[in-house]
C-alpha cells in the first residue's frame, strides 16, 4: 500500500512512468506520464496471490485527440519486494480494448515487459 514511482519497460526501452496509489482496501490508482488528451489517468483493484505477488485488474479511458475512443482492461502480475518497499520484474500484460461504440469483440495484445517500482516515503 502506499505510493509508488514505477518504470515501465516494454521490449527493452522505457514505456512509460507512473505513480501509482495503492490502497488497502483493495483499489489502486494510476497517473502515467502519457499525453492527456491520449488519457493518462487508470483505476482498478488487487489482491494477494501469495506471501510476494500482487495481482492487479486495472481499467482505463482511451481518447483520441480529446475525443473517447474506448478503454482499456490491463491484468498484471507483480513480484514484492522482501522488505515491502519494491516490486519488479518482467511480467506479461494482456490488455483488451474496448472501442467506442463498442465492437462484437475487445480487441486483445498481449506485451511482456517489466515494471520497477519503489515506494514513495510519507
């Protein structure tokens, strides 16, 4: 729980960075530094699958040129540090796109990357 400052790397080179706000009652928050008017801001929630990975089901909103074009469902798996103030490696994302109007089915990638996060003191 906490905030985090997370690296994002997709096929070796920096996708993204974000901070991320996980809470303890199971929701998380997520600002990446993406144009806005592409959408940058994500929501969604995570439990524990075991004593060091965490698994997230994040949603976001799409827009093209500041018009909504759909939104997104991310999954992700993460690895925790043993004394709790990081997460990291490589982990495989299956994001489905939900166009707008919505489409008979999500369009489906799947990516393998890495996310490297530290935890934001208070």
């Amino acid at each position: 729980m906490g905030t985090w400052h997370v690296v994002y790397t997709t096929e070796g080179s920096t996708s993204g960075e974000a901070f991320i706000q996980w809470h303890s009652d199971g929701t998380e928050w997520e600002n990446i530094n993406y144009p806005v008017l592409g959408g940058n801001i994500c929501m969604g929630s995570w439990k524990t699958t075991d004593r060091s990975h965490i698994y997230r089901n994040h949603y976001g909103w799409l827009y093209n040129n500041g018009v909504l074009a759909g939104y997104f469902n991310e999954t992700e798996t993460d690895e925790v540090s043993w004394d709790g103030n990081s997460y990291s490696g490589v982990n495989t994302t299956t994001l489905n796109f939900y166009p707008v109007p919505p489409a008979t089915a999500p369009t489906v990638m799947v990516l393998t990357g890495t996310a490297t996060a530290t935890r934001i003191a208070p």
